[in-house]
C-alpha cells in the first residue's frame, strides 16, 4: 500500500475504555450486546479469526470523539445521553515501537479507490462496508499494523486503530493512572468538549 502513516516509538495516544478492562486490551468487536464498529469486527484470511483491534485518539478530545461523543447527530440538536460515561475512564498509552499504518486521511484514500465520504463520514448502516475495507487493508497488506484517519466527529483529533495480530500488549504501555469521565475532573472534562461542540449532556 502505497499511503501510509509512520508513527514513531514513544508517540503517545489517548483511550476511553471499560475500567474494568486494562488500557491495553484487544477487542474483536464480537459478543453478546456489543455492536459493531466502523472498522470491527474483521476476518484474517490467514485462520478465519476475527482479529483483535485497539482504537485510540491522538489526543484526549479525540479519544472522547471517537467513543463518548462518536454517536452524536451531526445535525443540532447534538446530544449525549450522560449515563454513558459510566464506568469509563481516559487512559493514555504510548507506543513502544514504530508502527506503520495505512493512510485513511484525504491525502491517502486516493490511492486505495474510495474517498472520505464513503469510509469515514458514512453513517453506521454503511459499517458492513466500511468493515469490508478494513479487513482488505489487514489482509492484503501484512506489513501494516493498523489504520490512521481524522475523527469524523472533530477533523482536529487524529485517530488510530492497531491490528492485534501485528502489534500486541507488549508495544503499547499504559499510564498507570487514568482518569474516570462520570465524576470530578473526567466530568468536566468531558463537559468542557461537549460545550465547544455544541453537545448537551442529558
């Protein structure tokens, strides 16, 4: 693939996830109440298991995009239903490695064929698709790690999402505190972004 991204080791990147589960837990986007996602779950061609994928923002604000605020209309009025955060927390991790992952920015998608509209700004009726480009980019091309593209909800906030079966545990490192979203800080925090984006917390 022609398009990449290369990120270096040490780059650091933002998850909201589960409390419950480690900042640097694999999912593979199958199992009772959860829902697929724009690029999980995904098939290897290798062994016809689905692959194990982490999604992370490049920054604290792109981590909330691409998970508390990710459903949001884009349309006013925008809103978030608050019982969300719940449980969840915001984690930075840092990548122990380089990575190199395929460019799903304006400047990469032309070489694979498609465009912005239709991988990153479709609407989750389109995730079979979106799913399917995925799993050609993982399967076709054993020397990328994963995808790299602008959040949908907020074109300043970078996203990724790494391939569990090229990078594991022992690349990405996890801070060792992280910070919950349904109460004190976290909350305002999130409170603050969803302000600037004109989302009402409910």
């Amino acid at each position: 693939m022609r398009a990449v991204e290369r990120v270096s080791a040490g780059a650091a990147f933002w998850r909201v996830h589960d409390a419950r589960r480690s900042a640097t837990a694999f999912f593979d986007g199958i199992g009772a109440g959860i829902n697929p996602t724009r690029f999980a779950p995904i098939v290897n061609d290798v062994d016809s298991q689905a692959v194990p994928v982490l999604y992370a923002g490049g920054n604290r604000q792109g981590a909330l995009f691409e998970s508390v605020f990710h459903d949001a209309p884009r349309t006013t009025p925008r809103y978030v239903h608050a019982a969300r955060l719940k449980g969840r927390v915001l984690t930075r991790i840092t990548l122990a490695r380089d990575v190199v992952l395929a460019d799903l920015t304006m400047e990469g998608l032309p070489s694979l064929g498609t465009d912005r509209v239709r991988l990153i700004d479709s609407e989750s009726t389109e995730y079979d698709t979106t799913r399917q480009w995925a799993e050609a980019i993982h399967n076709d091309n054993p020397s990328l790690d994963g995808l790299y593209w602008i959040s949908r909800q907020n074109d300043r906030c970078p996203a990724i999402l790494l391939f569990g079966t090229r990078v594991g545990t022992r690349d990405v490192a996890a801070d060792p505190a992280s910070l919950a979203l349904d109460a004190g800080m976290g909350f305002d925090l999130v409170a603050s972004w969803a302000d600037k984006a004109d989302i009402t917390l409910i």
